[in-house]
C-alpha cells in the first residue's frame, strides 16, 4: 500500500510538473510575443514620427528654397546643419527624400516648384520695377534654381559622400536581415521549445503507463495472496468440523452405539409403515378412481342407449305417420 501512495504520489507530482513547464513556456512565449509586438509597434511609431519630420523639414526647405535669393542661400546650409547637429540620419533621410537614389530626376522635379514660387513672390513686386530691373531680375531668377541645385550637391557632397547613401542603406538592409535572423532564430527556439514539450509529454506519459503497469501487477499480487488465505481459512474450517463430528462418534459407548442403532432400525421401520400406509392410500385412492369412472361410463352407455331408443322411436313414429 504504501508503495501504491508513492507511486500515485510521484505521478502527481509528475503531471504537476508537466503542467507547470507548459504553463511557463506558454507564458514566456505570449510574453516574448508581447515584446516583440511592442517593439514592432514603437518602430512603427519612430518611423512614423520620422517621416512627419522629414516631409516637415522638405517642405520648410522647398518653402524657403522658393523665396531666397542666390545670396540667401546660406539658409539652407544653416539648416541642414541644424538637422546634422539633431541627427545625422534625419539629413540622410532629407537627402533621401529630396534626392532619391536620382538626384538629378529628383531636382528637375523640384525645379518647376522653385519656378513657381519664385514667379508667384516676383509677380507682386514686378509692377513697380522697371523694364530693365525685371529683365535683370527674371534672369536671375531663372538662373537661381540652377545655384539652388549646385549649392545643395555641393552641401550634400559635402557632408556626405556619395558612397554613405549606399553605406547607409546597407546598415538598413544589415538591420532588417538582422530583425529577419532573430524572428527566424525565435521561430525555431518556439519549434524546439514545442517539440521539447512533446517529447516531455510522450515520456511522462510512458512513465505514467509503466506506473500504472506496476500498480496493476501490485494488486493482482495482492488479490491472489487474498484468495489464496481465504481458501486456506476455508480448508482450515472444513478440518475442525469434521474433527468435531469425529470426535462424538469416538467417545460413544457400546451401549449408547446399540441404543443409537435401535433408534435408527425404529425410524427405519417407522418410515417403512409410513410408506406402506401412503402406498395402500394410493391404492384405494386408485380403485376408487376407476370405480368412479366405470360408473361414468356405464351412465354414458345408458344415456347413449336411452338417445338410440329416443331416436328409433322417433323413427317409427315418422313411419307410422307416412304409412297414415
């Protein structure tokens, strides 16, 4: 019995145990899943804050850009150095954004904006101007896009060669396959993770089988060893009786022997008589019966007679009748 206990004991503590190892790997993997969405979201949130600010400082520098003139061109170096002081991969991304990857098709897109702009603030002050001073000013301003475009390849190149662009996409590419390697490597640690866990299962659950086996075997062992005592207290009883009933036989005296065989011839005699008695009842009973049943049949032959005499009365009477 007590092996029984322990063996139930270390069963539960087993399933306990299994149990507690799922609930903790299925916690560390909603938690790492947590994480993972929370870092997910706060990229999200940066890049969405970063692209507010860098179509914040394009359109401030196309705003600008439109309403300066060559000598005003220091504006924008200024604020490119603002951009560079506060982060230098926001001025890779303006850069990005004001160039990208095309800086050439990207500033004749830009050109007819400038254009526009310069031609909507000239359009005010053209009317009090002379012949002369428009005509100076329209050249300037048609060359001023022109200055605008070197002044900010000179700017860029500048501050960053022509090989940080790649280099810096290549650090996003780095990244992102970096981000790629980690999910994959968290995928297959969740893989193991569950196939540990399944392994765990199907041992645990071979151990519990292997347990039961055990436990069964234990009380079949025990069942035979109840029969077989109560078998033996069986026998054990069945020889006390039958020493008991000896024992009377084999103090009996001779005389109480021939007493005890007189009472038996008298019983013996008495149930004769009785048999002899019942058997003579039958017998009576049995004439009687055929008595009784001759004596019905006789009245059955007369009452038969009686209706052939009736019949043949009638008969005659019938022919009598005809005859008439």
């Amino acid at each position: 019995m007590l092996q029984l206990a322990a063996a139930a004991a270390a069963a539960a503590t087993a399933t306990a145990a299994a149990t507690a190892t799922a609930a903790t790997a299925a916690e560390t993997q909603q938690q790492q899943q947590h994480q993972q969405q929370q870092q997910q979201q706060q990229q999200q949130q940066q890049v969405l804050l970063l692209q507010q600010e860098l179509q914040k400082t394009a359109d401030d520098i196309v705003r600008l850009s439109g309403k300066m003139k060559p000598s005003e061109l220091v504006e924008v170096l200024r604020l490119f150095a603002a951009i560079r002081r506060r982060d230098p991969l926001l001025l890779l991304a303006v850069s990005q954004v004001l160039l990208q990857q095309q800086p050439e098709e990207r500033l004749q897109q830009l050109l007819p904006v400038l254009q526009q702009q310069q031609t909507e603030g000239s359009s005010s002050s053209s009317s009090n101007s002379s012949s002369s001073s428009s005509s100076s000013s329209s050249r300037r301003r048609r060359a001023f896009p022109i200055v605008l475009k070197k002044q900010i390849m000179l700017c860029l190149r500048r501050t960053y060669p022509g090989s940080s662009l790649l280099h810096w996409e290549q650090q996003q590419q780095q990244q992102q396959q970096h981000q790629q390697q980690q999910q994959h490597q968290q995928q297959q640690q969740q893989q193991q993770q569950q196939q540990q866990q399944i392994c765990s299962s199907i041992r645990n659950s071979r151990v519990y089988m292997q347990q039961d086996v055990h436990i069964e075997a234990t009380l079949l062992q025990q069942k035979t060893i109840c029969c077989r005592t109560i078998l033996l207290l069986l026998l054990l009883l069945l020889l006390l009786l039958l020493l008991i009933l000896c024992l009377p036989l084999s103090s009996c005296s001779p005389q109480q022997q021939q007493q005890q065989h007189q009472q038996q011839q008298q019983q013996h005699q008495q149930q004769h008589h009785h048999q002899q008695h019942q058997q003579q009842q039958q017998h009576q009973r049995q004439h009687q019966q055929q008595q009784h049943q001759q004596q019905h049949q006789q009245q059955h032959q007369r009452q038969h007679q009686q209706q052939q005499h009736q019949q043949q009365h009638q008969q005659h009477q019938q022919q009598h009748q005809q005859q008439i």
